[in-house]
C-alpha cells in the first residue's frame, strides 16, 4: 500500500478583489484517480482547486485556490509521500501586480502584465527521494506525445500522461501514458473513471510496487 498525493482541479490568480484567471478544469479527473487508487488500496490526499464536484470518501482534502497555495500544499505534504500524480491544471500566469480595489471601466483597453506561477510538479520531481515517484499531466494541443516526453523529462517526472483541450470539463478522456524515452505504455480513452482505473493500474505496476525503500535510521 502507498501514500499517492493527487493535486486536482483549476487555480485562481485574482487581478483585483474580484476578478481572476482561471480555466474550465472540473477536477474530475483527479477524482476518479483518487476514487481508483482507493480501490487499489493506497492512502490517497488531494490537494484540489476550485471545483463544484465532490471527491470520494476516504480521501485527505486539502482544499487551496491559488498555484502558490497549492505549491505550498504540496511541499508540506509531498514528503510524506510515496509518490504524486499532478493532475491538476494550475493557472500558469498570473498578474504581476495585483490591484487592491476593484479595476474600473473606463471604455480604454487596459494592459495585463503577466508572470509565470511556479510549477508544482517540477517542484516534486526535483525534490523526490530515490524512494518516491512523481506522475505527470500534459494538456497540449499540438505536437502533444513530442511536447509531453518534453515536460516529463523537464520536470523529472517518471510517467506523463498526454491529453488534450477536449479533456477540460468532460466526463470523457483519451489519453497517452508515456515512459522517459518517449514510449507509450498505454493508450486508452473513454469516461475519466475507467481511464482512469487503467492508468492506476499501469502506475502501480511499473512504480508503486517497484518503489525502493527509504532506509530508516535504525537500519544505518
């Protein structure tokens, strides 16, 4: 049995007291990962965004709302953890300054300054132990198995799941699990519960039960 970390869901980057950047993320991918790795018998936490959907019983919620936020969610929790799975799809900008009142119409366009949010699963896979496993998403819309293997080599991942734009707020999937060297280990589509079942499957085979121990301290 394994502790999976599972961060899920959308990020808000406000602009003013009201106003945010956000995407259409509904976090039900991250749930039904959760729902499988339960099933699997593993120990799951979700560190989630905004969402409107519920996660299964039995899970550890943490619920965050900035890419900030949920960076240092999982910097807590990551450590005490056999491995992460970063399906959510956190803000990637966010504004450089953020205006304190509310921004008023004035019928001008108005300039945004953005900056990139940290990236949270690059953080878990520079950071993971030699005990400890990191589970990437690649949401792109061209080129999508070349820019995937890209961002998992990246970010260190040890798998990357390749999907695209229609994944967003969708009950369905299609997806790609690919290896380090670009190899898909697995393709599957259909609704999110049953990729989602595949891919835990395919993860535990090659990580969770291939997964060296850390040795404790009264083994040294």
């Amino acid at each position: 049995m394994a502790k999976i970390l599972i961060t899920s869901g959308p990020t808000r980057q406000y602009l003013d007291p009201v106003r945010y950047l956000t995407n259409a993320s509904s976090g039900r991918m991250g749930a039904a990962l959760a729902d499988a790795a339960l099933r699997l018998g593993h120990d799951v936490v979700v560190v989630s965004g905004p969402v409107s959907i519920d996660y299964p019983r039995g899970v550890e919620l943490v619920q965050v709302t900035t890419t900030d936020e949920m960076l240092d969610a999982c910097r807590r929790l990551f450590p005490e953890c056999d491995g992460a799975i970063g399906a959510a799809a956190p803000c990637d900008y966010m504004p450089h300054f953020v205006q304190t009142q509310k921004i008023a119409k004035t019928g001008e366009p108005i300039a945004l300054e953005l900056i990139e949010t940290p990236d949270v699963v690059a953080m878990m896979g520079q950071n993971k132990r030699a005990d400890q496993w990191v589970v990437g998403f690649a949401l792109e819309t061209a080129d999508r198995r070349f820019r995937a293997t890209v961002k998992l080599q990246k970010k260190h991942c040890d798998l990357i799941v390749s999907n695209g734009p229609q994944a967003i707020d969708s009950s369905d999937n299609e997806v790609e699990l690919l290896s380090p060297d670009g190899t898909v280990v697995i393709a599957v589509r259909g609704d999110k519960q049953y990729v989602a079942d595949e891919l835990l499957q395919h993860i535990e085979k090659r990580l969770v039960l291939h997964q060296p121990k850390q040795n404790s301290a009264k083994d040294t």
